[in-house]
C-alpha cells in the first residue's frame, strides 16, 4: 500500500513527467476501443450474416495487432521515463526498498496512467468507431441501414485492454528495473548502455522467424488468394517489424562503430558528441528507432502490396472486386490510424528523450561545450537514430512485400514507383527532427547553472 501510495502522488505531483506515457496509452484507448465499438454493431439488430462477419473481421484484425503496437509503443515511452529517473530509484532502494515495492510502484503508475487515459478516451473513440463504419459504408462492404452501436463491449474491453496492455508494458520495465542496484542506477544517467537480454533476443528473433515464415507461406502457398494473401504480407512485415526494433540496440552499437571515425572527422566535436553518447545511452537512442521501424514497416509493407496488386489486377485486365475494394479501404484505415499511434510515440521519445538531458546538456557547458555544438550533436543523435530505423523498417517491409511481390506475379520485381516510400520516409524524417530540434532548443534555454533533472 505504501508503493501504491507513492505511484499515486507521483502522477500527482509529477504530471510533467508522465505526459509522454499518457498520450500514447490515451491514443492506444481510443484506437482500441473504437475497433471494439465494431462487435457491439455487428450484434445490432438487422445487421445480415455477411455484414456480421465482415465488422468482427476488421475488429478483429484490427484489435490483435492495434494491441500488440500500443503496448509497445507504450512499453518504449515507459521504459524511457524509468530510465530518467534512476537517481529517484537509486534513492528509493537506498532507503531499503525493495525491487518487487518498486515494480508495484511503477505498476500502480502505469494502472493510474490507463485509467483516467481510457476513461477520458470514450467520447473520442465514438466518434472515430463511427468514422470508421461511415467509411466502411461508403465503399459498400458494409449495408448503409447498419446503425452503429457503442455498446458494453466498447465500454468493457477497450478500457480492460488498455489497462493490461499498460499494465504488461509497465510490468516489463518494473522487471528491468528492479535488477538494476542502486549503485548502478546511479550511474544509469550517464552510462546506459547495457547488455540485452537474452531473453530479448529470443523473442526479436521468433519474430523475424514467424515474419520470414509468413513471407514464405504467401508466396508459395496463397498465389490467387487477393485477401488473404495481403493480411500475411502485412503480417509478414509487422511481425519482422517488431523483432528488428526488439533487436535494434545491437544494431546501433554495432552500425555507430562503424561511421564513428567517420563521424568525427566530417563534423567534429558534435560528431564526437553524438558518437560517444550514443554508445554510451544505446537504449535511449533505440527509444527513438523503435516507433521509427513499426511506422515505415507497416505504412511501406501495407501500401506497396496494395499497388503490387492493383498494378498486377490492371496488367491481367482484372476488375477490381468488392472484396478487394474492402482490402484497400480497411488497409487504408489500420494505416492510418496506427501509423498515426506510431508517429505520435516517435515525437513524444523525441521530446522525452531530449527534455530528460538539461542536466547533462548543463554539465557539457560547464566544461567548455556551446549551445552550437549540443544543438547539432543532439541532431546528429537523432539523424542517425531515424537513418537506422528507416533501414530496419524498410528491410521489414522488404520480407512481406518480396513474399507478397513473388506469389502474385511470379518474380521480385516491383512495379510501382517511389513515390509512396518517400512520402514515409520524408514524414517520419520532419516529424523526428522537428521534434528533436524544438525540445533541444527548450532543454538548452535554461541557465547553464540551472542544473534541473
């Protein structure tokens, strides 16, 4: 009760802090409750068999893998707000805390956090539940006299999803704090660059395995089947998605290695900057790359098989079916509104991650560092975080889009052009920037004597 006590006034009187992790359990409610709205209208009454099936579908669909993304969007922004407050936590078990009193500390946080988010989420997700079905309705895969319904499974399951999706993300980063000593979380700040667990990659590496393995089933097995074909492409690209961004701190210490010297030698003091920050907080860069990966790999997987098969369909003389009509306007909805989710949780780590370092922007004044220099080495720690994830997410996209590619039409080449993967990696590109860039130059506008965590 204690720990619950203390959960409790933290959100209280540290709202500032939590405002990352709010937004995006609030953006994951809304997603997830509106998808849910969709079995309460497909048991309305006067809703045919065939609408019925079609509504649990796409909620379906939909809720799996919209669960899935918003409890690691949200595990990612958690575990980035722990890790800036270490010394906190350090104090914590100095005072004889133990890790399971702080685990539920950090729990009850997270329980908090997803309550009032999922609370204030309803009258948001009734009003996207009914956009959806209105765009549903109008591409006629769904009877214009089916009424839509908020019923008790939204009100039920979109909040009891969000808490447990919330409550697992806060669970895995209570369990990786509470093995930290508090000598070692004292020092977190300025070294956290730990080890991955094996345990991680086990898990990134079952992920690209059932990813490769889904690539494989649709282009051997599911030549002709339009609608199935593309749910396991895009499958195939998320499931690769998500165990590439598990894996992604091993790719950044290992690609930094690489361009270090290089580095340095092009830009200097901010290079050198960059560099060795990002060696030394690998898991806080990797908070940046890992929303970078799941936006380009579902966005570029799920639009490209699109065009694979709009292209393949005009070249056979093939009209475009219902069927296929409802593929494209469902693709374009789960697109837009986690790709949104996605974008929202890359800005709030960029914002976090940057606002969480005027203590150490302060320090790197003291000795001798420029405002010029910290600007342009917290942008180059972000250039490169969104380069790695743009690669990871594309390669990503790479294992759905060939399997997809090579069953419709018999080889890997891919027709249409460029355009669309430049509309991604241009939005996801601003978007991180223009977020780093701002609460960089906040961070940086404090006194250089104001030494604020």
């Amino acid at each position: 009760m204690i720990m619950l006590g203390l959960a409790v006034n933290s959100l209280r009187f540290r709202l500032g802090r939590f405002t990352a992790t709010f937004i995006n359990v609030f953006l994951g409610a809304v997603i997830l409750t509106a998808f849910a709205s969709l079995f309460d209208t497909a048991a309305g009454s006067g809703v045919s068999a065939a609408d019925k099936s079609s509504l649990t579908t796409i909620a379906s669909a939909v809720g799996g893998w919209g669960l899935l993304i918003v409890a690691f969007g949200v595990s990612s922004t958690m575990n980035l707000s722990t890790r800036q407050r270490q010394a906190e936590l350090a104090l914590l078990k100095a005072a004889g805390a133990t890790p399971a009193q702080i685990g539920r500390m950090i729990i009850g946080e997270g329980a908090g956090i997803a309550l009032i988010a999922s609370s204030i989420a309803m009258a948001p997700a009734l009003l996207v539940g009914r956009t959806i079905l209105g765009a549903l309705q109008s591409t006629d895969q769904i009877a214009d006299t089916v009424d839509y319904t908020f019923g008790s499974f939204a009100l039920i399951a979109g909040p009891t999803v969000t808490l447990v999706a919330t409550i697992g993300a806060a669970a895995i980063t209570a369990r990786r704090t509470g093995r930290i000593s508090a000598k070692d979380a004292l020092a977190q700040p300025t070294t956290d660059g730990s080890k991955i667990s094996g345990v991680r990659i086990l898990i990134g590496s079952v992920f690209i395995a059932g990813g490769i393995g889904c690539a494989i089933v649709t282009a051997e097995a599911l030549e002709d089947e339009g609608f199935l074909a593309l749910s396991i492409a895009g499958q195939a690209g998320i499931a690769s998605a998500i165990g590439l961004a598990l894996l992604s701190p091993l790719f950044l210490r290992a690609i930094v290695i690489l361009i270090d010297l290089p580095t340095r030698f092009l830009t200097g003091a901010p290079g050198y900057l960059a560099a060795s920050n990002i060696r030394r907080r690998t898991d806080q860069t990797a908070a940046i790359t890992m929303p970078v990966i799941i936006f380009t790999g579902l966005a570029t997987v799920s639009l490209y098989t699109l065009k694979i098969q709009n292209t393949a369909n005009a070249a056979d003389g093939i009209t475009v079916s219902a069927d296929d009509e409802g593929v494209q306007t469902l693709t374009f909805i789960i697109v837009g509104m986690i790709a949104a989710f996605a974008a929202v949780v890359v800005i709030n780590n960029c914002i976090a991650t940057m606002l969480g370092r005027r203590s150490e922007f302060s320090l790197a004044r003291k000795i001798g560092a420029t405002p010029s220099q910290l600007r342009r080495s917290a942008m180059l720690e972000s250039a490169f975080a969104v380069a790695v994830g743009l690669a990871l997410g594309t390669a990503a996209a790479a294992v759905g889009i060939a399997g997809f590619t090579y069953g419709r039409t018999g080889s890997f080449a891919i027709e249409p052009g460029p355009a669309t993967y430049l509309v991604i990696v241009v939005t996801i590109v601003v978007l991180t920037l223009a977020a780093s860039l701002i609460s960089t130059v906040r961070s940086l506008a404090a006194p250089m004597l104001e030494d604020r965590p």
